[in-house]
C-alpha cells in the first residue's frame, strides 16, 4: 500500500536589500511608488496571490524594515511570516534568509525556495507555478528570456576605450531573471562550500550552485518580458506605463443558480441604462433577482452632465431598497472629428458626458457603496492607449475613466469599495452604429457579451482593473497570457478602429 508523500513547504523569498541609488533616489528603490503603490507592494501581491506558495519572507535594506511592516499591515498580506534585515551584500542576504528558513526544520526535512527580487513587480503567477513545478524534479532552477541584443564581449586598451574581443552565439544566450529556485538543503550546501573559498562572490544564486555545486543541473524556466527589473530611471517609467495599460482577464462565470444567489435582494444602478450594454447589463440583473435602476436621457429622462439629477436617482434607489450595491456607468457620447473645426458645443457636450458625468456619479456613489462595500464600475475605450486622429475628445476622456478608475481603487480600498473598468472591443451598440453606420455582421462584439462579463466583474473581488472584453483573444489560446500580454495584444489590434 502506497503512502502519501506530502508536498514540500513553498517558501518565497523577497530580496529587497537594495538602495536607489541608480535610480537617483534617497530611499530604496523597492518602496518607490509604482502605479499608486510601492514597487515591493506590487511583488509581495503576486506572491500573495501565488497558489504555490505557502509563505513569503522579505530581506529588506537595513532601516526600512518598519517601512515593510506598514505595508505588510496595511495590505492585510497574510503570507508574510518574517521581515528581517538584509546584507551588506547579495549573497550575504542570501545567507541570512537560509539561515531564517531552517529555523524550525526537522531532520532531513526539505522545503523549496524561490528567491525574488523586489524590485521585479511585474512577475506572472505562470512563472512562478512553473518555477514549483520544475522543483519537484530539479534541484535548482532559473528564470531566463533570450536575449533579444548581440552580446558583445570587450577589453578596454588604455585610453582608447573599449574594443570587441568576442560576439558569442546569441541563439545560445539567455538573458537571467528571478525567481531563481532551489531544494532548501541544495542551495544550503552550495553557500557552505562557497564559504570555504576567500575569493568568493557572485552576483546571483544560480552561479553559487553552478560554481560550488557543479554536479547539480540548473533547469531553465522561460521568463517573459515583463518581468523587468527597476534597477535606471527609465525603467520607472516603464513600469508605471505597463501597470497603466495592463488588462484582466474576465473572471470565470460562475453558474446561473450562483447569479441568482449573488444578486437577489441587490440593487444596481445603471446609468446609460436605455440601451445597449446598459441596457442589456440591466436586464441580466434583473432576471437574476437584482433590484435594477436603469436610468437614461430617453427613458427615465436622466442627463447624468447634471449633478443634480444623478443625486436625485441615487437618493431614489437608496430610499426605496435601503441599499445600493452596484453602481455602473456606460452613458457616453462619441463625436469624430477634427478638434479644430469642433464647435464648442460639442466640446462641451463630450466633456461633461464622457468625463465630468463619471466623476459626478463616483462622487455621488460613494457613501453608497461605502456601506455595502460596493462596486463602481466605469467604461473605457480600447483607444484609450494612444488617441488618434478626428478621436482626440473621445480618446482622451476614455484614457481618463482608466486612471480614474485606478486612483479611485486606491483611494476607497479602506472603505472596501472596489473600482474597475471595462474596456470592450469594438462592439455592436447605437452609439457606434450612429457614428459609424452598419458595420459586415460577425465583425463586432454583442452588447450582451460585455454586459456577461460586466455582471461577473461586478460579482467578483477584482478592483483597479481595466478588464478586456474580446472576440478571441490570440494570446488567451496559449493559456499563459499575463495581464501584460494581453495588453500587448490589445494595444496592437487599436490600430485597427475604435470601440
């Protein structure tokens, strides 16, 4: 009879010893603010949300170890179990977070570690798995990408600079990122032999192994390209974009008896209600037991550009249920043109329709959804990345309910509102079929798949997220496409129409 062998504890550990000096900061750079949140933030949610890993530990540079804790206490992470100072150096942090995970091990017990740097924050949850995974049949493992450049070896010849002595064979090279994995005892073993040499250093894990350990294979894990690290100034920059433009995948659907649990005895209101995915959003609801408010100029005479009016059918909704659970935008206006032969009429119209309105309901809706810890969920455009030609008061208002979208997740998360955006590709509504005529059947979205996915958005716990709504997906048929992935995606397919 076979006996169960129990998996190994996963241990992650945050290597956030570093300074920003390179970055031309006074602080280090892992607690530089990134997308509204510290870098290491961003890299302890992934981990966090890792269904592989069972714990996190964090080395942070000497003094800002109350800096962490804050964050830890304030993101409510639950996997972090020890913060403790790094190093004076890479492998001296290394040491001191081996030393950490042994305390407490049995005799010949073993666990897997995965050691991260903080300042990668953009790591996907299939890297990481995949990292777990090679673990239960290698001892050590890399993260690599190839290497897109030709290397270039070179020897500097006194003051004539710098000359090529060597071009290595780019389909062999690799460019190396982390996690960087391993076997607790092997990476233990590698440091213990690596203490017997007085020339010792080395600026990553997997050369210790490699050097001191050269019997044991170091397996390679694919990276992928977003998982950059923040090491000059303009990876600050990049980063932040990435974190801006970066789309969910929809949240799986749950059964239609769950939709009828979720929602019965909620209240929802719909502003764009009339027609289209308003409208379709509105009637999903409400066959599933919601109490809706679908609200629009041609039908319950609501402007949502008058303040007034939105707080009139926000304070309805509230006196007649007791309660506004969900509150979803989709009113907005789409007039192409050139802005210099624009009147300002319709300037004025697109602004406080597609812009001021949002802003007017988020700020209405807020002592709401407050007390149910409720969702706004706001609508952009798949133009909102780069605006275009004849599309500048579209494009841009569309660009703003993004990063709306995104402050306001971080400003209400203590309230426990959540915030997201729905960003549909081209998609079958009035509002299009008015600025653009009939398009050929087949070519657009249905107004009743966004509003699917807007209710599922709407029933899950995503918040600052801009969700894709697409056809097909290219990146999806693989079945790794990170949020970066298919914002790549997405960003190469607005180059042909808008939404």
């Amino acid at each position: 009879m076979s006996q169960h062998i129990a998996k190994p504890r996963t241990t992650a550990v945050i290597l956030a010893g570093g300074t920003g000096q390179r970055v031309g900061l006074s602080i280090p750079k892992q607690l530089l603010k990134i997308a509204g949140k510290a870098v290491i933030e961003h890299t302890l949610t992934t981990f966090e949300k890792a269904d592989s890993i069972d714990d996190v530990i964090v080395l942070m540079a000497p003094g800002y170890v109350p800096d962490i804790e804050k964050i830890v206490a304030k993101a409510g992470f639950k996997k972090v179990t020890k913060i403790i100072e790094g190093g004076a150096t890479r492998n001296e942090t290394t040491e001191r977070a081996i030393a950490a995970l042994g305390e407490g091990l049995a005799e010949g017990e073993d666990r897997n570690v995965l050691f991260h740097d903080a300042v990668r924050p953009l790591l996907s949850q299939r890297v990481i798995d995949d990292c777990v995974t090679a673990l239960e049949r290698y001892q050590a493992v890399d993260v690599a990408i190839p290497s897109a450049d030709t290397i270039i070896v070179t020897r500097t010849h006194g003051e004539d600079g710098e000359f090529i002595t060597e071009i290595p064979d780019r389909s062999r090279l690799r460019r190396g990122q982390t996690p960087q994995a391993f076997k607790l005892s092997t990476i233990k073993r590698a440091y213990e032999v690596a203490a017997g040499d007085p020339n010792f250093q080395a600026t990553d894990d997997c050369t210790v192994v490699l050097r001191y350990l050269p019997d044991v294979p170091i397996h390679v894990v694919a990276g992928d390209e977003y998982n950059m690290k923040v090491t000059q100034p303009v990876d600050v920059f990049i980063a932040d974009k990435l974190f801006q433009l970066a789309s969910t995948a929809a949240p799986e659907q749950v059964s239609e008896e769950a939709y009828r649990e979720l929602l019965t005895g909620k209240t929802i209101v719909v502003f764009g209600g009339s027609y289209g995915i308003g409208k379709d959003i509105a009637e999903l609801a409400e066959s599933y037991g919601a109490k809706v408010y679908a609200l629009g100029r041609s039908t319950t005479g609501t402007h949502v550009e008058n303040p007034e009016e939105v707080d009139d059918a926000l304070s309805k909704a509230y006196a007649e249920t007791g309660r506004i659970d969900y509150v979803v935008n989709t009113a907005g206006v789409l007039r192409i043109g050139k802005l210099a032969e624009t009147d300002n009429a319709t300037i004025e119209e697109a602004l406080k329709v597609n812009y001021l309105a949002p802003v007017q309901i988020a700020r209405s809706s807020y002592k709401y959804l407050a007390e149910t810890g409720g969702q706004l969920l706001l609508y952009t455009s798949s133009s909102y990345t780069r605006g275009r030609a004849e599309y500048s008061l579209y494009s841009s208002t569309k660009a703003a309910m993004v990063n709306l979208t995104q402050a306001l997740s971080d400003e209400w998360a203590g309230d426990g509102i959540r915030v997201n955006c729905i960003n549909p590709e081209r998609t079958a509504t009035p509002m299009r079929t008015k600025a653009f005529g009939q398009e050929p059947a087949g070519s657009l979205l249905s107004s009743e798949a966004v509003a699917r996915t807007s209710l599922d958005v709407l029933l899950s716990e995503l918040t600052g997220h801009v969700i894709d709504v697409r056809q097909q997906d290219p990146t999806a048929a693989a079945g790794q496409a990170s949020g970066f992935e298919a914002a790549l995606a997405s960003v190469l397919d607005r180059q042909d129409g808008v939404a």
